[in-house]
C-alpha cells in the first residue's frame, strides 16, 4: 500500500555502518489517476540482532475506479501506527510490523454528492533487502491495510554504479523493479527504473523512479500510463 519499500533501499545504503538511530524517510509515487505518499518515522534498529521496532506513519492514497457513466475519484489521507521486530545479520535486513491505522475516505462518484466515512483496521506489512554482492541488492515488500483492503507489495534489484572501487562520499546506483497494488476497487501491475543517490557519511539518500503500469480491473482502460516516484531517508 505505501512506497515503502524505496525508502527501505535508501536506509540500507545510507546508514550500514551508522550507529543505530531513528530513521526518517518519505515517498510519493503514482500519476494523475491514482497514487501515494507517506512520512514515517522508525525507532532505532540494531545490526546483527532481533530488535523491536515501533513505526509512526502519516499517508495520503488516492485512486479511481469506473463508475455508472464515467469514474468516481477516492481521496483517503490516513494515520497509522505499529510495532514489530527488525532482524539485520551482515547481508540480509528482514522487519515485520503489525499495527493499526484510520483513514478518512472521501469517495466523489460521477454524479451526485461526495460521500465521506472513517475507515479503520489491522495493518501488516513485511519488508525484506539482501545484499547479494558488493554492488547488487534484492528487495521486496508487502503491505496490507484492512481499512480498505488495500494491497501493495513490490520486488526491485539494484546495481551500484559508482564508485567503480572503494568508498567515497557519495553513491550512485540504479535498478529495475516490478508492482502490484489496490482492493476491490481498482487494482494495478506496473514496472519501472529508478536512480539513487547516497551520501552515507550523513545517513541520506535520494531516489527518483519513472515507470509504466495499467489498471486490471473490470471496465478499467487497457492503455498504459506513465508513473513517477521520489523518495527521501534520514538516519539522525
């Protein structure tokens, strides 16, 4: 459900041989039909050990899905809250959260009036980096929000490119991912590529990410639309 997984990339590449410390970090992705953002804040993890992990985040979902003469248009800001365990050996981060969260949804069909409600219920989500080589990573992420039956789960590898040896004070690397997200509502598949940026001697890092995707449910078009993505992590 969340971009989540971007910022999970930019944690690892930022902050490998950062003391542990609260972690910061923040994405948008999607187009004019439908997309999410999110600010989430995380207590420290530590390296090679199982440690709790308690996660705030504050997003933004907004999607529309086909309607009795033309498509109705969701709007669903949120808030949620969870805790979990974060397990890091030398090449490989896994954390599990579960938790709780409340979204205002604001549903504005073709015709007549916007309609409102408070959803609410059980979070989930998984997230899982292993650093395959020196230059490549794996990931993938899962998430599930019964507030609205909203899935989201990700899978991306990445190459680093620069620097060619050693270390230095930024990093550059770019990668290829795959996605599938929605509910009943509206569903999507989509894939794309995306740059990142890392300055690890100050525990930040920046990813751009463009990409392609289609809807698949019922009455949905089957033309392609272009998506954009951003995202920004923080070790303090």
């Amino acid at each position: 459900m969340s971009a989540l997984l971007l910022a999970l990339l930019l944690s690892r590449s930022a902050s490998a041989a950062a003391f542990p410390a609260p972690e910061a970090m923040g994405a948008f992705e999607g187009n004019v039909r439908s997309g999410y953002a999110f600010a989430s804040l995380m207590s420290p993890s530590v390296d090679r050990r199982i440690t709790p992990v308690a996660r705030l985040t504050l997003s933004y979902l907004y999607y529309r899905f086909p309607d009795f003469g033309g498509e109705a248009r969701v709007l669903s800001p949120g808030v949620a809250f969870g805790v979990g365990a974060s397990w890091r050996p030398d090449r490989l981060a896994l954390t599990v959260v579960a938790g709780y969260e409340a979204r205002y949804v604001q549903t504005r069909p073709t015709t007549g009036e916007a309609v409102a409600r408070a959803d609410h219920g059980v979070s989930v989500s998984g997230d899982v980096y292993f650093q395959a080589s020196s230059r490549v990573a794996l990931a993938g992420s899962v998430s599930y929000g019964f507030a609205q039956n909203y899935l989201w789960a990700r899978v991306l590898a990445k190459r680093q490119l620069f620097p060619l040896q050693g270390s230095a004070i930024t990093t550059f690397a770019t990668g290829i991912d795959a996605t599938i997200h929605g509910n009943h509502q509206a569903r999507g598949v989509g894939a794309g590529v995306f740059g990142e940026l890392s300055f690890p001697g100050a525990s930040t890092s920046l990813m751009l990410r463009v990409g392609l995707g289609r809807e698949v449910q019922p009455g949905a078009s089957d033309a392609l639309e272009g998506t954009l993505g951003a995202s920004i992590y923080k070790a303090f």
